[in-house]
C-alpha cells in the first residue's frame, strides 16, 4: 500500500505515570513487548511500509528504539515537535512535508484492527480531503461522540455530547496535506477541530468499523489490550 501512517506519539501520558516518568507511553510493555512493536507488527501484516513518527516527550527514546524500520522491513522516519508541545493537529501539520500528499493518522497508544486498503479505497472514492472511522460504541468503551446516519457522519464534536450520538471516532483516519493549508505552521492545534472544520465543508468522510479498539491511555486500557494481545499469540 503507497500511503504512509502518521503515528501521533508526543503525548505526556500523565494518567500512566509513574510509568511514564522515565518512559514515553509508545515503550510501555504490553505484553512482553514495547506497545510501538506491536503497532509496528499490526502495520506491517496490512501492507503498510512506511511510517512517520510524530514524537514529543521523550521521543528520542522512540526513536533509538524502533530504529528506521529496517528490523521489519519497512522505512520509519521522525518528526519531533521542538520546544512547543503543538497539539495532534500541529504536529501533523509540522510533518506535511514528510507525509506526502496523502496519509493515514493514528494515536500512538491505539491498537486499530480493520482492513485499512478498503479504508484507503473509501477515502478515495469519496474524494474528500479527510475520512474517520467510526464505532458504534453506544458508550461502551468511551463516551459516544459521532452522530452517523446513512453512511455519513452528520455530527462530532468532543464536548458538546447529544443523545443522537451512538458512534465514536475509532481512532484511524485519512487526510490529504490539502486538509491543513488553513492553519498556521508551528501553532498548537487539535485534530478534533480540523476534522470539525472539514465536516462543516462536506470535506470529511465516513468509514463504519465493525471492530472493536484498544489503547493504553489509562490503566484499564492497558489491562484490556494486555488481554487482547495476550489471547491473540
């Protein structure tokens, strides 16, 4: 598959210390091994060769420990954030020349099993310049933030929940550099807000996954993806 992966990995992961005191969330084991490994693995078997790492807090650790992706055949480069934490959508957008014309995004402490070619090929039919995966999570294992009908994704907003909201924003999407042209470069920003301003153009498409996620943002994320992962080799 041609399009790389931005991994957003700078986060502080302040709900995982003392862990994270010494260690960027990517490193923590799961399972035996660095939680960025079995990222890496999950990639790996979908097809997806490179990868651009979006680092932060301790980020040279990520990257002393992954290497260039060689190990698994595949080509990893890094962008570090600098001295001003820029937020998921300013890292992005301090990455564009690294990315390319088109990308997948994904959280450095998410575990995403889906088909991403037929993500990729939903993207680019639809011809928009984003695409979110949604989950009807019906609040299961977070709380419901998409409202999606028909196909599409009619509502998302992180805060201001409504009782239309069944879905969830599952964690992977796709996006054209074109999508962060509007906002300054080196500026902190959400991606939240640039998918909302893509979806009050009609630009942001929707993609329903019929899995579940796991992730190891808090201690109960990291016990369930230990399980999963654990019960998968």
């Amino acid at each position: 598959m041609t399009l790389p992966v931005a991994i957003l990995a700078g986060g502080l992961a302040t709900r995982l210390r003392p862990v994270t005191e010494t260690i960027p969330k990517a490193l923590v084991e799961i399972a035996g091994r660095p939680f960025a490994e079995h990222q890496v693995d999950l990639l790996r078997a979908q097809g997806l060769r490179r990868v651009v790492w979006l680092v932060g807090y301790r980020g040279d650790q990520i990257e002393a420990a992954l290497g260039d992706g060689s190990r698994w055949g595949m080509s990893f480069s890094y962008v570090h954030d600098g001295p001003v934490l820029l937020g998921t959508g300013g890292a992005l957008r301090r990455a564009r020349p690294a990315l390319g014309d088109a990308f997948f995004v994904m959280y450095g402490d998410s575990y995403l099993e889906c088909d991403f070619v037929a993500v990729a090929d939903a993207f680019m039919r639809s011809g928009k310049a984003g695409l979110m995966t949604v989950y009807r999570n019906d609040g299961l294992f977070d709380t419901s933030n998409v409202e999606f009908g028909n196909g599409e994704i009619v509502r998302y907003d992180k805060h201001a929940r409504t009782p239309a909201m069944h879905h969830i924003d599952w964690g992977l999407g796709v996006l054209r550099a074109s999508a962060l042209d509007p906002y300054p470069p080196d500026t902190p920003l959400d991606l939240a807000r640039v998918y909302q301003d893509l979806l009050a153009s009609d630009q942001l498409a929707g993609y329903e996954v019929s899995q579940r996620f796991y992730e190891i943002g808090s201690p109960e994320g990291i016990a369930d993806t230990e399980r999963h992962l654990r019960s998968r080799h």
